[in-house]
C-alpha cells in the first residue's frame, strides 16, 4: 500500500483540463472544474510581516468532495506495471499486487518491477 503524501497538493491545474479534455470532458462539467480550481492564492505571515498574494497553479482543495475525484482524473493514465502486477487506484492511495501460491517468486516480481 502505498499512500501520496501531499497528493492532492500536487495536480497541476492545466494538465488536469488537458487530461480531461483528452477524455472527452468538456462543456459544463470542464466549465465547473476551470471555475472550481480559479483564484486561489496563498499568502505567508511570519509575526506582522505578510508576503505578496500568489495565485495557486497547484493543487485542490483540501476536503473538498471533489478533489479524490479530479486526482484520479490526474493519475488514470498511469500505466500498470510489467510482469502483471496490478495497480490498484483510489484517491491518494494505490496498491501494486500480484496473486500466485509462490511467494518467493512473487517477492522476485516485485523486487524486479
């Protein structure tokens, strides 16, 4: 199991409307994820001293409802592994697994994929 740290701080706002266009998303539903993603800036304040605003070209929302789900528009077209391990998807968390009755064999798959 392995889990993304800062995953959902990292989707790249423009190759998200890409990959969603590549998709075949468009209209309304790439309307509301342009406008869902626009605008939003940070500042840093270290005592009374506040930084300049600048607009975010990173990330979504923490707790949104709909960011797991723009992740995995992000990250769908990871390919799987070779040797047919499989990748498991959901969220910020993914799985690489392989079923078979030899575990040394298996263990050798994964320490070679």
């Amino acid at each position: 199991m392995m889990d993304i740290g800062k995953a959902f701080d990292l989707v790249w706002h423009r190759g998200l409307i890409f990959k969603m266009r590549r998709m075949g998303l468009d209209g309304n539903i790439l309307n509301f994820v342009v406008n869902f993603l626009t605008d939003h800036s940070i500042r840093v304040r270290i005592g009374a001293a506040v930084s300049n605003s600048y607009e975010l070209q990173n990330g979504t929302p923490q707790g949104s409802v709909i960011s797991p789900l723009l992740f995995l528009l992000m990250v769908n077209d990871i390919d799987e592994p070779e040797n047919g391990v499989k990748l498991s998807l959901f969220a910020d968390d993914s799985a690489a697994w392989k079923s078979g009755s030899n575990l040394a064999a298996l263990t050798n798959t994964f320490n070679n994929t």
